[in-house]
C-alpha cells in the first residue's frame, strides 16, 4: 500500500498563510470582571472571557483554526477539498469561516433542532447544511457524506483535543492566565469549562497541570449528557440521549474528552442553564447564550461552596457566544415554556447566590 503524498505545494502554503494571517488580524478576546458586590466582599471575583467577539463569532473559532491546520499539515486537505463536519452549530459556523477563506466546499452535518441564526451564519459563509433527526447520527452521516464526496471529515469530536498547542503557543489557557496576572487573585482557583467535544477542558487541564498552577478544572455538564457519569466511571461504552443544551453535552462519550485533567463535574438541570442564561444577559446588559448559561451555573455553585467554606480567590470562565443566535428559541418566551416548562423556580434558586 503506498503511503498518501504529504502536499508541501504552493496551493498549501498559501492556505497555511491566510488562516496564520486570520490570527495576526484578531486581537485578543475580552476578560470580563462580573458586576457581583455580595461575592466581592467575601473575596470572591468572577470571571468570563468573551469569546463571542471571534470573527465567527464564538470559542469555536480557535477550535476550527487548529483544526484546518492540523487536517492541512497532516496531509489530509488540498484544494478542492470538500470539508465535512458534524457539529451542532458553532464549530460548523466556524468552520465554514475558515473554508470560505481558502475557497474549499464545506457540509455542515446537524440536528434538525440547530437554531436558525446558525444555519444562516453557515449559508452566508457560503457552507451548506445537512440534518439528521437525532444527534447521535452526526457522525455517520458525515463519515458517509465525505466519502461520497471524496473529501474529508474533519471530526471535532476526535481530534479537538490534540489539534490544540496545551503548552502555551497562544492557547485560551496562555491568554486567560496572562490576563489575569494583576487581578486581586491572579491564579484563579477554578476555571469553569464547558465540554461538547472535550477540546478545551483538555487544553486548560493540561496546561494548568504544565504550568504547575494550583487552578482545578471544573466541567458543568448539562442535563443528559454522557460525560458526567463517564467522569465517575470511566466507562467509554456509556450512551444517552444527549443534551438539549447546544453546544455542549453528548450523547456518547467523545475521545476529545480527556477525563483524568477534569478535577471536578456539576451535572446541571436544562431550567436552571436557561434561568442561568437569562440572568447573567441581565447582569452584562446583553444577551448570552445556552451554554454560557451552564457555564454560569457551574461558577454560581463554586462560589457558594467558597463562601460557606470561608475561602477566596477566583473563578474564571467562558462567554461562548453571543445570544443573538438564540433570538427565536432559548431567548423566547413561548419556546423556552415549550420545551422546557415554567424556570421561575431555578431563577430564584440562584437569585438567591448573588446575595
């Protein structure tokens, strides 16, 4: 069997230039001090840094970054090359960014349930849309659709986790921590992360455990997913029927999701991220989406945990993207009462964590 030719042509290292030169062009993202005098008093000072302000739009920008030039220098797109995905939105809209930039087709492999505004961010960057009924068939779908095309599935789920330099290389964790260095804590005592492919809780356990930082690393996993109960077990067969959260939680346990750099998991109910959501759109002045809702949980119950304990220090987490995604589905409120009933109660709930 020969060996596949590695290409080291013109056609690639034009490519490798502009997604380089993307990065020269982004500034870094925000660090956000939340407005929470009651924490505060006690010592304890909240974090998010917004990665909504990525060209695409979200975290996943630097996850499709690392992934095209991980699928570029290892051979596995040229031009022409059609690019396949399974995501349940944002990595696609991400994606589909960078494929627009070196002229490559590119097929979003979905759930029917992704919301519109994604889609529409996909079919502006020029990206097509393929859905499937249940989340759990994203996978095989794409794997066929690149066959029949003849080009390459890029398998978040797979590779997130080594397409990304943990050891600095300016990682979200390098930049979090660089950020935070004269802060009133500047060595947070948690980073809270979501996980749908593991990429970067990965990449921040990691990094934290190179750099020898004291930080743990908490994942708040939303209602359904499988990576809590994989987190206690260590079980890889586990399934479930997947998160109603987009974004993050699966149905299956994803190899991007390195359990052993994971200290701590909250299994977060899906009113009490929605309840979360809307809070925090509050507290910012803008709207935020689901899973930075879930996000939100996570450091809400950290920072009860801390202050009943007598301890200080900081909690830093992410603002994944923006809320405006989300206009007609988790920032409805006719949707919201559909799909997943009266939140009166998980907003009172954690109401009562800010005071």
């Amino acid at each position: 069997m020969t060996a596949p030719t590695v290409q080291t042509g013109p056609w690639l290292s034009a490519a490798i230039t502009r997604i380089e030169a993307d990065f020269q062009r982004s500034a870094d993202t925000h660090l956000i001090a939340l407005p929470m005098p009651a924490l505060a008093a006690c010592g304890i000072d909240l974090y998010l840094k917004d990665e909504s302000t990525h060209p695409s739009g979200s975290l996943k920008h630097r996850l499709a970054r690392s992934l095209f030039l991980y699928a570029l220098c290892n051979g596995w797109v040229d031009y022409g090359t059609t690019i396949v995905e399974a995501s349940s939105g944002s990595t696609a809209v991400s994606e589909a960014y960078f494929a627009k930039q070196l002229g490559l087709p590119f097929i979003a492999v979905m759930p029917q349930s992704t919301s519109p505004e994604k889609i529409a961010q996909i079919a502006f960057y020029g990206g097509r849309c393929h859905f499937v009924e249940r989340a759990a068939d994203v996978y095989d779908e794409a794997q066929l659709l690149a066959r029949q095309t003849g080009g390459h599935y890029m398998d978040q789920f797979t590779y997130a986790e080594r397409a990304t330099d943990w050891r600095g290389n300016n990682n979200i964790a390098q930049s979090l921590f660089s950020q935070m260095a004269h802060e009133r804590h500047p060595v947070p005592r948690w980073l809270v992360v979501g996980a749908g492919t593991g990429g970067t809780s990965a990449t921040v356990g990691r990094f934290v455990r190179y750099q020898r930082h004291a930080t743990q690393v908490c994942v708040p996993d939303p209602e359904g997913s499988v990576f809590g109960e994989y987190h206690r077990t260590g079980d890889t067969a586990l399934t479930g029927v997947g998160s109603r959260i987009e974004g993050i939680g699966r149905p299956r346990v994803e190899a991007s999701f390195v359990r052993s750099v994971v200290n701590r998991m909250i299994e977060v109910p899906n009113a009490d991220s929605v309840a979360a959501m809307r809070l925090l759109s509050g507290l910012l002045g803008r709207r935020v989406g689901p899973s930075t809702g879930t996000n939100f949980v996570g450091m809400l119950s950290l920072a009860s945990e801390m202050r009943q304990q007598g301890q200080s220090g900081s909690i830093v987490s992410l603002l994944c993207d923006s809320g405006e995604r989300y206009l007609p589905t988790y920032h409805d409120e006719q949707w919201v009462a559909d799909h997943f009933g009266d939140c009166a109660a998980a907003t009172a709930r954690l109401e009562a964590l800010l005071v």
